[in-house]
C-alpha cells in the first residue's frame, strides 16, 4: 500500500506541474542548513529568506509530498514567490525514510515532544527564530499530501506554537495512527475511518493533555475525486477541527471562489475564520494548485503589511490617481522565460465601496491561461460575489496567469 501511495504521489506531482506556476528567478535561494537542533529521524532542513523581510518575519513551513523533497516543494510551488512579496521565512524540511513520507502514524510522533519528525521540525522552527530573528508569535504551517497530514499533527502537537495552518488533501489528526510500526493506515486513506467530532477532538487534545491555551486555525483543502486519501478525510477534518476550536459544524457561509470550488466557513464569516473548507469538484491528488497558495497565506494573514518584491523579480506600478469611484489599482508581476504572474491588489479610498472594476490591457501575445478572485470580461476585471466589499483604506487581491510577456501594466480602477 505504500508502494501505491508513492505512485500516485508521483503522478500527482506530474499533475500539478499542469496547474503550478513554475519558480521565477528570484535574487534569493533556497539554502539548505544542517545542525539546526535535535532531528531523531535525520530529516533535512532547507530554508528560503527573501532579500526583503519584515523587521521581525513571520514563519511558514512547507511541507512536501511523499516522494518529494523541500527543494521540490519549493520550486513547485507559490510560498517562495508569495513570502518575496509579503516579507516572510519558509522553511521547507525534507523526510529522508524510504519513500519521503514523514510520520504522521507512530504514537511518537502523535504525542507532543514524543519524538519522530514533529520534533525535527520543531528545531527547524527555534534555528529560524533564533538565527533568522523569526517571530514565535506567527508560526504557520501549510503542506500537501503527507505534508497536509503533517499539518494536522504539527497543529495538534503544538498549539502553543502554530498560530494557523493549511491542509492540501490531509486527513485528521491521528487518522493513520498505527502500533505496529507500519507507516501505512489502508482504512484512513480510503476514507473509512469516521468518529463523532467528539472523538477526532480528544485525538488532538490527547497530544497534549492539559493544555488550555488557545489553538491553531485550520483551512483544509480536498478534491471530490481524490482516491489516495479518499475525499471523505475531508469532511473528518472539519468535525475534528471544529470540535478542537468549539464552534458549530453548521457553516456560517458558503460561497464559489472559482467554479467547481465551494468554500464553507465554520464559526465567523470574512477571511480569518476558526475553520475553513475548500472542495474541488472533478479533481484527484493534484493540490495545490495555481492561486490556492495564495488562499492560504491570506487565510493564514500573511499578506498583510510585508515589503513589495525587488525590481530583480517583479515590479510594481500604481493606477492613475483615484477615481470618483474611490479605488486604486497596482499590480506585481513575476516574469519568467515564456511565463508570468500578474498579483492586482485593489485599494478602497477614504470610503468603503462595495464593489469594483479593474481595467487592464496585457500586451499583444501575452494570454491568460489561469484567474482567480475575479470576474474577467476581456480588458474588464472585477470583483466576484464574496471580495467586492472593501473598507476605507483596505485593499483586497486577485491575480491571473499566463504565457508571454506581461510587460509593462497600467490598471485603471473604478468603484461604487
């Protein structure tokens, strides 16, 4: 069963490379560091800290799939191009066991400061802290396959620690536990392990028991046809994660990102809730795809008050003055050999406004192949159901991606 999860796991990495934007050249490197602190499963530690960071940077870790490795999940993915944007550190560990799969299964690594690779990567997170001037205070985690299964450990392991995270096709916390040394739980990833919210949320508190602090925010993503870990892990997520934060299981919203895409949110509506679901009709074990990374570092909030990218990757140019409908429009555009990603942030004026239109003409041979958080009608961009409301002062995203050459942009923006 093993062997079968590293095949699908490989064909999942061919099918991502369909949807990922590839890595641009950036001034900074992904640099590996070794004798960061106790790692009893010897894993490996790659880290990416942009030229630009904020003056105490948040920390996000990335963690892959099996098969992969921290340098494969950084060039296959967003976080890098998204942490030069916004100022943070990612840290990418490698698993280095048979496969490239971390533990997520064993009663060590289920247990806080038990042992097994949680632990590993907890010493990757003190280094950053301490030789990067990380912030202890947002510490977030994100990963894909095992690496979202890892997600749910680390959130479980430590609260105290993990402030948010964000779970590409994962199961709960404590799903694939096993005893017999196996690192294989057929009945999980089938999707045939089911418990009342109850159960799930005693697996995490039992991780750590008297703990009573505050716990981690969670975001889990899954697609409708996965059959590696089968999609009803999805559904054994939220009940877990709603329990452990003690909201309703009734969502308070559900709307469309994109379509195909459908998005509860459990116990507070807007961008930062306890808990949030995003299902992809039609899709297998292929996440994360263009824009979901995206999501997640908003979800996560660390897109907020970061520096702009450098000249060397990226540029940005501002709209004309503001309009009388009260907004501005500027955008940020990573460029590559054949290949571009175009970020256009909307700003409301001293007003709120609740809704917007961003007019913006790309080059003659440059075509968008991709879109997210808008609505696009030729040269006309505009907000979709759920972003059309921005505050005084406030901004709100969208991006697109496409072949070519994007050059030089000028959006125009309008409101009401």
């Amino acid at each position: 069963m093993r062997r079968l999860l590293a095949i699908a796991a490989t064909v999942a990495t061919a099918l991502v490379g369909i949807f990922i934007v590839a890595q641009p050249a950036q001034a900074a490197t992904l640099a590996e560091v070794t004798n960061f602190g106790t790692n009893p499963t010897n894993l490996r530690m790659h880290i990416f800290v942009p030229d630009r960071v904020q003056a105490k940077p948040p920390i996000l870790v990335a963690v892959h799939y099996c098969t992969g490795s921290g340098p494969a999940f950084y060039s296959g993915t967003e976080f890098a191009n998204l942490a030069s944007q916004y100022g943070f550190i990612v840290i990418y560990p490698s698993a280095t066991r048979s496969g490239n799969c971390f533990d997520v299964s064993s009663p060590q690594a289920l247990t806080r400061n038990g042992g097994s690779d949680p632990v590993g990567i907890m010493s990757m997170v003190t280094y950053a802290e301490q030789h990067y001037n990380g912030d202890p205070n947002q510490v977030y985690v994100t990963g894909a396959s095992s690496g979202g299964m890892m997600t749910n450990v680390l959130l479980g392991d430590y609260p105290d620690v993990f402030k948010a995270g964000a779970a590409f096709m994962g199961v709960p916390f404590g799903c694939f536990a096993t005893t017999d040394g196996s690192s294989w739980n057929s009945q999980c990833s089938s999707g045939q392990r089911s418990y009342t919210p109850q159960q799930w949320g005693d697996m995490v508190r039992n991780a750590y028991p008297g703990y009573s602090g505050p716990r981690p925010r969670m975001q889990v993503w899954h697609g409708t046809t996965d059959t590696t870990l089968a999609y009803p892990n999805f559904g054994e997520e939220i009940k877990q994660w709603t329990n452990v934060l003690g909201v309703s299981q009734t969502p308070v919203s559900t709307d469309t990102p994109q379509p195909g895409w459908t998005r509860t949110r459990y116990g507070r509506a807007g961008v930062a809730p306890p808990v949030e679901g995003i299902s992809i009709a039609g899709v297998g074990h292929s996440l994360p795809m263009a824009g979901q990374a995206a999501m997640a570092i908003e979800f996560m909030g660390l897109n907020g008050s970061g520096p702009t990218p450098g000249a060397s990757s990226s540029s940005a140019r501002p709209s004309s003055p503001p309009s009388s409908g009260g907004c501005t429009a500027t955008t940020s555009v990573n460029q590559w050999q054949g290949g571009f990603v175009v970020t256009v942030r909307v700003t409301a004026g001293p007003a709120a406004i609740n809704s917007w239109a961003v007019g913006l003409t790309l080059p003659a041979g440059a075509t968008v192949t991709n879109s997210w958080n808008v609505t696009r009608s030729g040269n006309s961009w505009s907000n979709v159901s759920y972003n059309g409301h921005v505050n005084a002062g406030q901004y709100t995203e969208f991006g697109f991606q496409g072949t070519g050459t994007a050059g030089t942009l000028t959006p125009a923006c309008s409101a009401s």
